[in-house]
C-alpha cells in the first residue's frame, strides 16, 4: 500500500510540509560531465528532441535572451541557446553532447540557479505531478519580472498547464502557437505564489508494502513506480525469496528508488548490494532509504548509464564478482539497450553467477541474453516472466 505523505494536486490548500532531507545522496554524485560511460545522446532520452513544434516556439521566446540568464528545468537543449545556460537534467545520459551547463535536478529545488528565463519542457510520461514539479522548481528560480516559459499541445494537457501556471505565478497569457502547440508565459510578480510552490516542491510518496517488510520507503515525482510498489518488483522478489541461493554479492541494475537493493540487504543480512540507476533523484532516494534504514554500509548506489565505465572506486570490488543479480529492465526498451543489460550481466557476474529478469514477454529480452552467450531458463506467472541467465 502506498500513502501520499505530500501531494498538493490532491489538495491544493494543504499546509505546506518540510521536505524529505536528501541533500547528502546529491551531494555524492559526480558533477554531470564526469559520470561514467554515457552511451546515449539526448535524442534517445524521451522528451528531449531539438526538432519539436514546441521547442521550437520556446527557442523563438528566447532568441534575444543571454544564455547566462537561462534556466532549462528537465528540457534538451533549446536551439540557440548557448554554453553559458544552466540546465537541469534528470538522467545522467543527458549530459552527452549536452550544449548548456548540466546539473543534476536536486529534490530541495534550492540550488543557486537564479535566471531571469526558465524554460519547463513537460514530459507526459513521468506524470503531471512531476511536470507541476518542474514548473515550481522553475517558478521559484526566477529573478522577480523574470518569466516561465513552457510549451505543450492541447492534446497533452495544455489547458490545465495553463492554469497551473496561472495558479502559481499570478498571471498567465499564451504567446504562441504551433501545429497543436501552445507557448505559455508566466511573470513572477508580486501576486507569485511562494509558499504553493514550496508545497508542490515538498512533495512526496511514502510506500510500504508487505512484500518488503520492515522497509518503509519514500519517493517523489520524477521516478518510476513513485506511488506504489511495481507488480513486476514483487513478483520478483517472491520469485528469488524461493529460488536464489545466499548470495555474497547482489546487483541491482535499474534500481528505482532501491525496493529490491533493500529487500536483499534485508534478506541475506551478510550480502553486499550494488544499486545502480541512471535517474538521478532516483539514486539520491535509494542512498536516503538506505540510510534511514542502516543499510548504507553494505548498500552502494551509483549513478550511471548501464553498469560504470570504468568502474567507480566503491562499485570496483563487484566487477566479475556478482552472485545474484535482480534486474527489472525498461518495459520498452530497444533492442540495443537490452543487449546492452546482456552484456553488463556478463560482465559483473562472476562464472557461475545467476541473473534474475521479470519481463512482461520475454522473447525479446531472451534473444538478447543468447546473443551474449547466456544460458536462458524462463519461469512463466500470471502476468510476467521471470529469466534465469548464466554465463
């Protein structure tokens, strides 16, 4: 069962709350440029094409706007717009080829990125709780007279964005349009609303679940499964609660916010665990759960694209060592990426090792593991299929 312990969507005139202390999981990330092994550029990163209607009308807003004064919360690159620009990414691959100045999105949403522009590009995919993030991060970044500029389709919830916007700056006026889209311009003046900015920023997501007891795990916008433990997850973990061996050493890879890097540190109480995800508010969660839990010293979690190239100091002890790895792989993911997921297995395990899969189907996922020279052994449930991998 998942409680909301803040969502201001829910209830717009709630007391505002404080928010989940996590600056110490951010803090333990690398600056963006030097993470390891980004293999993907930021068109194969959802949300981020350069060649879109609606960036291209943002890119017309700013045309006559210093970079310096520029804030992109959780966009690409907006034509046009030089180097000296902050953005601020949620996933580490997108600082490949990245023209602006990337920062990691922080939880607190208080980092020193005054501008006199923010520009929020919404990505449906990651909920509308998670674009009203953006858009107060965004909000309560600007200089006062400073505008937020935001693009969306009709079709894509437009009209609510527009009030949202209205709500929290005080005054809202579309500039623009194009094929379906609409530009959408907010100023901070005096009637901006602070303190629902706060509140929208402050949320958060608390899940229990009895498939992971005595872990209580906190979450928010901009991750998957935020609200509720995924079904793939649990039968996943009832799956290796009956048929994996101890392990030493575990691996997770896709971590989340870490519902399976904790289940086993709970498990198996001697094994150490690798979590590994790109999703940087994802990483800094999982090292917060961890934490919380006394779990951080036999839990790392690292920030990366895939398993670290080269390995990082702390994750450098697993390479080729991995007893049992636990991988719930993107649901929609290409066939490069999977083979990608085949080959770091490969890799971390050591000879012998066993990797554990939930797919929905599981043809796709298994072709990629054979490629790689992995012995494949499919367990069918109800609704999704655990792989058994050894190399």
């Amino acid at each position: 069962m998942a409680t909301v312990e803040k969502d201001p969507s829910r209830n717009p005139r709630n007391e505002s709350g404080s928010s989940m202390a996590v600056r110490g999981g951010l803090e333990c990330l690398a600056p963006m440029g030097s993470h390891p092994r980004s293999r993907a550029t930021n068109a194969h990163v959802d949300g981020l094409n350069p060649d879109d209607p609606g960036i291209r009308l943002l890119a017309d807003a700013v045309a006559d706007q210093p970079a310096r004064e520029i804030l992109l919360v959780c966009c690409g690159d907006i034509p046009g717009v030089g180097s000296e620009a902050n953005r601020l990414v949620l996933d580490v691959r997108e600082h490949d080829r990245a023209i602006a100045r990337t920062l990691p999105v922080d939880l607190l949403g208080d980092a020193a990125t005054p501008a006199d522009n923010v520009i929020v590009w919404p990505r449906p995919h990651l909920g509308k709780d998670f674009t009203r993030w953006c858009l107060a991060r965004g909000a309560s970044s600007l200089r006062p007279g400073g505008a937020l500029w935001c693009a969306a389709r009709k079709a894509k919830g437009a009209l609510g964005l527009t009030d949202e916007i209205g709500r929290m700056m005080g005054e809202v006026d579309v500039v623009g349009r194009s094929r379906g889209y609409r530009l959408m311009r907010g100023r901070r003046g005096p009637a901006f609303d602070d303190s629902y900015a706060r509140e929208v920023l402050a949320t958060r997501y608390t899940i229990e679940d009895p498939a992971l007891p005595g872990l209580v795990l906190h979450s928010a916008p901009g991750v998957f499964s935020r609200r509720e433990l995924d079904g793939g997850t649990r039968q996943l973990i009832e799956h290796a609660a009956a048929h994996a061996p101890p392990p030493s050493t575990v691996l997770d890879l896709g971590c989340g916010i870490g519902p399976l890097a904790l289940w086993a540190a709970t498990r198996w109480t001697d094994a150490r665990v690798l979590a590994v995800d790109s999703n940087v508010l994802a990483v800094a969660l999982a090292r917060d759960n961890a934490s919380r839990h006394g779990l951080q010293p036999r839990v790392v979690v690292e920030a990366s694209d895939g398993m670290p190239t080269p390995p990082t100091a702390r994750a450098r002890a697993f390479e080729g060592a991995v007893d049992l790895a636990l991988v719930n792989p993107p649901t929609h993911a290409d066939p490069e990426t999977l083979r990608r997921f085949a080959d770091d297995l490969k890799r971390w395990l050591r000879p012998g090792g066993l990797a554990m899969l939930v797919v929905n189907r599981g043809g796709r996922m298994t072709q990629q593991l054979a490629a790689s020279g992995a012995r494949v052994e499919a367990h069918a449930y109800a609704r999704f299929t655990i792989l058994h991998a050894t190399w």
